[in-house]
C-alpha cells in the first residue's frame, strides 16, 4: 500500500478546509450573536460564554482558511510535478547496453 498523498486527495482537502473556514467566519458568528440577542438569555455567564466561542470559532477560522488555500496549491504543484516526473520516466526507458543506474535517473528526482 503507498502510503504518499495524492495530489488529488490534497487538493480536494484543501477546497475542503477552505470551505469550512470560509462557514466558520461567517455563518457561526452571526448564528451565535442571533442567539445571544433572544430575550431569554441571561446577561452574564451567557454572554462569557458566547465570548469564548466566538473567539474559538474565529481563531480556528482564521487558521483553516489559509490551511486550505496551502492545500490547494500544495495539490496543484504536486499534481505537475508528478506529471514531470512520469514524463521523464516514460522519455528514460532502458535501451540496450545502458545500466540500471542510467536508465532510472528519474528515481532520484523523489
């Protein structure tokens, strides 16, 4: 089993985080605010609470976006440097007379 990442896999992950991060800035901080401006809230330990959340819920959006837009990229180079890899791979076939060594150089690219 190979246990590298694909770009693909990275790639989607990526628009994943990016997502998700763009929800968590901007649909759970208006949803606890509605929630706080109900009238049958207390105004004290609830309104700590929803600080802390608030915060939490800011801090880690501010982390997975950018997260995201990192996967996204790290997915497209990856997906062309294994273009490039495999072309030299299929242009570096082994001929006749050549060794090992020579006929892989492509091998010590990874």
């Amino acid at each position: 089993m190979n246990a590298r990442p694909r770009p693909k896999t990275i790639l989607v992950l990526g628009i994943v985080l990016a997502c998700a991060g763009a929800v968590l800035q901007l649909v759970l901080p208006a949803l606890g605010f509605s929630i706080a401006a109900a009238s049958t809230t207390a105004l004290g330990m609830d309104q700590d609470i929803l600080l802390g959340f608030d915060f939490a819920v800011r801090a880690v959006g501010l982390i997975i976006a950018p997260l995201g837009s990192v996967l996204i990229g790290a997915g497209i180079v990856m997906g062309h440097v294994t273009r490039i890899v495999d072309g030299v791979r299929r242009d570096e076939a082994p001929h006749p007379g050549e060794t090992h060594d020579t006929a892989h150089a492509a091998d010590r690219l990874l």
